[in-house]
C-alpha cells in the first residue's frame, strides 16, 4: 500500500513541476511583451554560458583567462538583467525557476534521503484515501476529555471514566508500537460510549506518522467487497487487505447474508495472513456477535482480536443536552 502511495506522491512532485515549468513560461512571455530586451539579455547569458562550459575543456594557455574573461561577461549582464527587471517593477528573481520545495527542488530527495516536503505529501495522499479527511478534523485525541466519562461504577467493578482511562492509555501504546506487533482491536459495548470517535484518532495520529489506513462502516465494506468480486475491482480489494490498518466501525449494522459473512471472513483471514492489522467496533455484545456470524468468524475475532468493551452513559445524547442546556440559558 505505501508503494502505492509513494507512486501517488512521485506523480504530485511531477506535476507540481510541470505547473511551476508552466508558470515560468507565462512569465516569460510577460517580459517579452513588456520589456523584450530582458529576454535578449537572457539568451546572451544562455550563450555565454554554454561559451564558458566550452572554454573549460579546451587546451591551451590562455584557458583560464578566457574562463575569467566570460565570467564577468556573464556577471555584467546578470546586473543588467536584474536592474532592468527592478526598474519595471519586477522581482530580481521573476525569471528564476520557482520551486515549491527549493531543498528539493521538488524531487522529494535530497541526495538518496527523503526531503521533509515527501513526509507532508505522503500525508495528504493517506488521508485522501482513508476516507476520513473531513472527519478527523474534530475527532482527534486534541479534542479527547477524558471528564466526559462518569465516575459512578454502578454494578460494575470499575466506572466508565476509569476503563477510558485504561483503553485510552493502551491504544497511545498501540500508536507508539505499531510498527513492532501485530496486533488487531476489538471495541465493543453501547452505542455512543466512544467507540468511533477512539477508532478515529489512532487513524489520524497513524496516518501522520505515514501509515496506510482505511475507515469504513461494516455497510460501505460490504458494498467494496461486493464492487471487488464482481466487478473484478482488484486495486480495490488489494488496498483492503494491504493497507496497514484496516477500521470496520458498526459491524453489524450490513445487510447480512452468506455473502457477506462469507466475504468478511476471507477478507479478515486475509489480512491475517499479511499480518495487516485492523480495529472493529460494535454496538453488539460478545454473545450477540456469537448469534449474528458464524463461529468461524467469531472465534477470528475473539482469538486474534485484543477485546475492550466499553460502556457508560450515550456521550452524543449527553453532550446534545449540555448543549441545548447551554443555548437555552
């Protein structure tokens, strides 16, 4: 998937090349009918140059002084291109190449080593093609409040804002290790208790540290998976089961039938196989996750799967509330 991603990013650099070559020349005709004696002195500038390059590797004992001769040569009209160019209200530097990245030059490399401009464009194209771009704009760990969760434990042995705490801190570990487990997450418990919005910001702190992630709902999965098969959609598929994460939120919540519960499981042990991992929420219990799928399947999720239930009050209906407390007073 990353060398996917890397041929995305190798095709940005070359159009941003080609833009800038394209902006170059527009200038270029600006000055010709502005101030063509600018261009004139360029294409001396363009022949002396080639001149000097000559004079270089040409014998004899006054190489040196010819070196010397055109190089002031080119200097004097250098001074006057840039003169000309101020007296016009131009920038000295308007018929210089114009690079987005000039450590670069727009190559993505310096030497063998990758620019810090490669870093920023392999992060747009994973957003791009994690269909969470807009999404992770809010639901990130900046807005993560950890006082939204209850203290009360109820009948259970520890409160909801404790169990946040712990699942929170394990998946800043999962984020931090990544690269060194293989390791797939299982979120399940009630509706509106932080599945989702969790799932989110590890993919956008993963996708940040250049990783290929994927989000989809169980329903948009099913859809891919039906486009794959039977429309011979292979990029499709392939970037399923390679992308280094794989986010199945809401799963079942699809359409079911033996397809889907079919297509699900080879895409899981798939995956598996490749040691590309995955995150799954549900609003289903373990036992109703048992009733819903084959025990092929479940006995995938629970025995390769590291499990956290959550629980406590519907955070979206709670915040809902404060708001229209807030608004009404």
């Amino acid at each position: 998937m990353i060398k996917n991603f890397h041929s995305e990013v190798m095709k940005l650099y070359e159009q941003i090349r080609k833009s800038n070559e394209l902006d170059l020349q527009n200038r270029k005709k600006e000055i010709e009918s502005n101030v063509p004696e600018i261009l004139d002195i360029e294409n001396k500038i363009q022949k002396l140059s080639l001149g000097l390059s000559l004079a270089a590797i040409k014998p004899g004992n006054d190489r040196e002084s010819n070196i010397n001769k055109i190089k002031n040569e080119i200097m004097t009209y250098k001074m006057k291109k840039s003169e000309l160019l101020v007296a016009n209200g131009y920038p000295m530097d308007y018929l210089d190449f114009h690079y987005d990245c000039p450590k670069c030059k727009d190559t993505g490399y310096i030497y063998t080593s990758k620019c810090s401009c490669y870093k920023k464009y392999l992060v747009n194209v994973a957003y791009k093609n994690s269909d969470l771009s807009i999404s992770l704009r809010s639901n990130n760990f900046n807005n993560f409040n950890i006082n939204y969760f209850s203290d009360d434990a109820f009948n259970s042995p520890i409160s909801p804002k404790n169990n946040m705490a712990k699942i929170y801190k394990n998946s800043i570990i999962y984020i931090d290790t990544f690269n060194k487990h293989n390791d797939n997450l299982l979120f399940y418990g009630n509706p509106g208790t932080g599945k989702t919005f969790l799932t989110h910001c590890i993919a956008k702190e993963l996708i940040e540290m250049g990783y290929s992630v994927i989000y989809k709902t169980a329903d948009d999965l099913i859809a891919a998976l039906k486009d794959a098969k039977f429309n011979n959609n292979d990029s499709l598929y392939t970037s399923l089961v390679d992308c280094d994460l794989l986010i199945i939120d809401d799963l079942g919540t699809e359409q079911l039938s033996n397809f889907s519960k079919k297509e699900l499981f080879n895409l899981l042990n798939a995956k598996m196989l490749r040691y590309k991992k995955m995150i799954i929420s549900t609003n289903y219990s373990l036992d109703e996750l048992t009733d819903i799928y084959s025990e092929r399947l479940t006995s995938r999720l629970f025995g390769n799967f590291t499990l956290y239930k959550f629980f406590g009050d519907d955070l979206r209906l709670k915040l809902k509330r404060n708001t229209i407390k807030n608004s009404t007073r």
